[in-house]
C-alpha cells in the first residue's frame, strides 16, 4: 500500500475516534436537554420508573405552592390574592437556576371556598380563578419544567383544609365522609373535571391536553387524620377505594397525564399501592413535626430508602413530594446534604421536592413570609415560613441565618443537578433589575433579579457625563429599597446592576 494510501485510511478512523469522545462529552447534556425539551412529550412511568421521549427522567425542584392563589394556604397578611406574571415569572427562573425539572403547585387546581378561588361555592366555578395558573403553564414550558398539580389541599380560612369545606358545603362533621359519602365524592368529581377541562386562555390547550402538566395529585396528606386517629383499617380501606375511585375517574377523561396518591396511608395500609390507576405515590417529610404528629416515626435519611422500596416493591413509581431544607429539620448543612446523597443515590427515588420557594415582589424586596409570626419559640417550633420559606440566594429570618439559608440553597441547586445526572453549571447571569420608584432625597428602590446574590449602584449628576459607582455590591434584596447617603436634592439619575453567585453581572437597570 502507498504510503498516501495509508494516511487516507487513517484520517477517517482518527476523525471517529473525535467524534466518538465528542459524543461521550456531550452525553450529560444531551441527556439534560431530552429532560427539558417541551414538544409535547408527556413524562410516562414505565414500571417503578419515569421516563421522556424514552430516556429515564428524575428530578429535584421546588415546590412553588402560591402559583395559583397566593395567601390561601397558609395565611398571609396579602392573602388572597392573585400572583403578579413578574412574581411567576421570577419564581420560574429561580428554580430553573437551581436545576429544577419539576415544581409542585397546589394552589393551580385545590382552591375552594373564598371569593378568588377555583370554587367559591358549592358546584360554582370561577373561571378567573385560572389566570395565574394559565401563565404558570405557559411560563413553566418557557422554563423547560413540569408542573406537579394538586387537586385538593390546604386551606387557609376551612377546617381540616380543603376537605373540610366541601364537608361544610354538604353539612357533614366526620372527615371519613369525605372518601364514603356519594354527594361529597361527586362534588369533588365535579371540581376536578373542571380543573382537567379548563382551557388555558393564553395557549388554548385543555389542561388535560397539556403536556407541562407532570401529574395530578389526588389530596394533600389527605389520610392523615385517619393515621392520627390510629389508622384502622377499615377506615384506611375506605381511603384507599377512595384513591382508586379519584384515580380511575382522572383516567377515563385524561390517560396521559400520571396520577399521583398523596393520602400519606402506604406504611400502615399497603394495599393502597396496588391500586391500578396510581402510577406515583410519596409521602412528606419533616423531623420539624416527628414529635407533634406522634406517630413514632422518627425521619432520617434512610427513611426516604425504606419508603422508597416499599412503593416500587408494589410496581409503582416512588417520589418526594415535600421534604424540609431548613435546621430545624437537618440541624447541620452536613446533616441536610446526609439525606440529599440519599436521595440522589438512591435509584427508586424518581424524584423530589423541597418545601418551599418564595419570590421577588414586582416593586422591591422580596414577597412576605408566608404564616408569619413575631414569637420567636412559635417560628421555631410552629407553623411557619419563618423555618420553610426559601428566598433564594438567602435572607435571615427569627430561625435561619442569611449565610446558612445561602449555603442550603446551593446544596439544594447541586442536588437538582445531581437528580437529573446534569454537570453543575456556572450561575446564570441574573436579569437586568428595574428601578421602580426614586424618592426625592436618595432612596432607590428597585424590582430584584432572580438569582442575584449583590447589588451595586451606579449615580450621575446633573451635568456630569460619567457614572460614579456609590454602592460597590453594597446591597442585597433585604436593603431594598436603599438610600443614598450623599444624595442631592434634583438632578441625578441612577442605575443598579446585579451580581450573581460566580460575581457575573447583569447588564444595568435602564437610568432613572
């Protein structure tokens, strides 16, 4: 063979050897991107796994509870009320920074019994009471992530949550009557039919048509007060037909959504898992409530394991659907990033979600704690946002450190990552902000950037042609709006730029 015969036998094989190692580089990515892409694929189960356009599909996320209804469940001071597209928007792109794939949104499809709500009234529906949710869809498929809805569940103003209105409407008392009673499970037939067949007013799809949607969820813990009352099993037989009752109901109208059980009843009455609708069930997770719930039952990272098994054991697929992040649940970062290792590791755990995400307002700061409260013991051991509530990249409230919430958030982003077998990018650079309001005198206020860890402040001077930096990434969120200490009276313009966690800044806020 001549030898410019042999150099051109070899260049083909050299350039596949490239190609081939190219391939294997971008792998991770091409795995991340077929996890992503909306094209209206639905995420399917495929015996105890999930899976997208065939590849295996696991996530970690936020759970985003105020995305149909802010205020509703639990109270606050702002509450009822609908969510702004700025603060969905900003909420969206927080959680898409921290690698999520999926975010749970009860308020979408559960709210009854208030002026706002999907429900008012008994049998009576509001369809304005979809507007938030419309753009969360369209939003969430902008963002490249899946929606978890729930169908009922908390309740700020009811009784026993959500359950307890629709046994208020039907004057009933015992919350089994929930699940036994006919008038009560067509009631509650009848508000998830028009949940599923809602058209969305800004795309047009029925929501069951609606491939952004993830799964629906049939309550939220609804079995607990029967756990709580001893968890006979008759009772917990009558929940468990309820469950397939629910299920086989959504899956006659819509069979290609998932349909996910959250009665919370699979460890004390297994049976539950051989229904045949469900395709998902989960259980949530908090060592802050062990000891007031009383079940004995104390939460480590190998509890996640142990339920993990019992659930794919029965052929269904395992999630997280809530999980605490905060110290008075993992006392120690260390402690928190025990149970993500588990969670990660662990491969019949198709995902999960932590509790809970806040988000910018669209004037300035941040939006308010949720359930708050100025008793410092009850933020510690009660009902509150004080402990639960993520503002990313990190705020201090009467239970958590701004540094020790800042370096939770980065455990949960990597863990996202992790969870979706993705590389750990580089922070994105945040959005430009936008100055709101300028108060004669100096004080600036200015709508805050998803994923901006500092501010800086830029002033000019009447008359002057450059900008003078007067806050080198001086400010956070929490200072919001920030005065000017050497402010003159008229005249000057000013622009903030936001920084992120890597120090990349946004481009700046238009002058004002």
């Amino acid at each position: 063979m001549a030898k410019g015969e042999l150099t051109k036998t070899r260049e083909p094989a050299t350039g596949l050897v490239l190609l081939s190692l190219l391939l294997l580089a971008l792998l991770p990515l091409l795995r991340a991107e077929a996890q992503t892409v909306q094209d209206g694929e639905f995420v399917q189960r495929v015996g105890t796994k999930l899976t997208l356009h065939g590849a295996p599909f696991r996530y970690s996320g936020p759970n985003i509870e105020w995305l149909g209804l802010e205020g509703y469940g639990p109270h606050d001071p702002m509450g009822p009320r609908y969510p702004s597209r700025f603060e969905i928007d900003d909420a969206f792109t927080t959680a898409a920074e921290m690698g999520a794939r999926v975010v749970r949104a009860q308020t979408m499809g559960d709210t009854v019994g208030c002026a706002l709500c999907v429900e008012p009234e008994s049998g009576k529906f509001n369809d304005a009471a979809f507007q938030a949710s419309d753009y969360a869809l369209v939003a969430a498929k902008r963002n490249g992530i899946r929606i978890i809805i729930t169908l009922i569940g908390d309740c700020a103003t009811c009784s026993l949550g959500g359950i307890g209105q629709y046994l208020a409407w039907n004057g009933k008392q015992n919350p089994q009557d929930f699940f036994t009673n006919p008038a009560l499970i067509a009631a509650y037939e009848k508000h998830v039919d028009v949940v599923l067949n809602h058209v969305n007013t800004l795309n047009g799809v029925r929501y069951k048509d609606d491939p952004t949607i993830l799964a629906w969820e049939n309550c939220n813990m609804c079995g607990l007060i029967a756990l709580l009352m001893g968890g006979n099993s008759s009772a917990l037989g009558q929940i468990s037909d309820w469950v397939e009752t629910i299920g086989g109901h959504i899956k006659q109208q819509d069979s290609r959504h998932l349909y996910l059980d959250t009665t919370g009843i699979f460890r004390a009455y297994p049976k539950v898992l051989d229904n045949k609708s469900t395709d998902l069930a989960t259980f949530e997770y908090y060592p802050h409530w062990d000891a007031l719930l009383g079940t004995g039952e104390h939460t480590t990272a190998e509890t996640f394991g142990r339920d993990a098994t019992a659930v794919t054991s029965h052929g269904k697929a395992y999630i997280v659907n809530e999980f605490g992040w905060d110290r008075t649940d993992w006392k120690t970062q260390q402690d928190l990033q025990t149970v993500l290792d588990a969670l990660a590791k662990d491969p019949n755990v198709s995902g999960d979600g932590f509790w809970a995400l806040q988000a910018h307002l669209d004037n300035f700061g941040f939006q308010p704690i949720p359930a708050d409260t100025n008793n410092s013991a009850y933020a510690e051991r009660g009902e509150s946002g004080q402990w639960w509530a993520l503002y990313y990249p990190g705020i201090k409230t009467l239970v958590n450190s701004a540094d020790d919430m800042a370096a939770r958030a980065q455990q949960l982003r990597a863990h996202a990552y992790a969870m979706s077998e993705t590389p750990l990018p580089k922070h994105a650079t945040p959005p430009a902000p936008v100055i709101t309001s300028i108060v004669v005198g100096g004080l600036i206020a200015w709508r805050g950037s998803a994923g901006a860890v500092r501010y800086s402040i830029e002033r000019m001077d009447a008359g002057a042609k450059e900008w003078k930096t007067i806050c080198d990434r001086c400010a956070t969120d929490t200072d919001d709006p920030w005065a000017d200490p050497h402010a003159t009276l008229f005249g000057s313009r000013y622009r903030v730029t936001a920084y992120n966690a890597d120090g990349v800044a946004s481009a700046p806020s238009d002058p004002r």
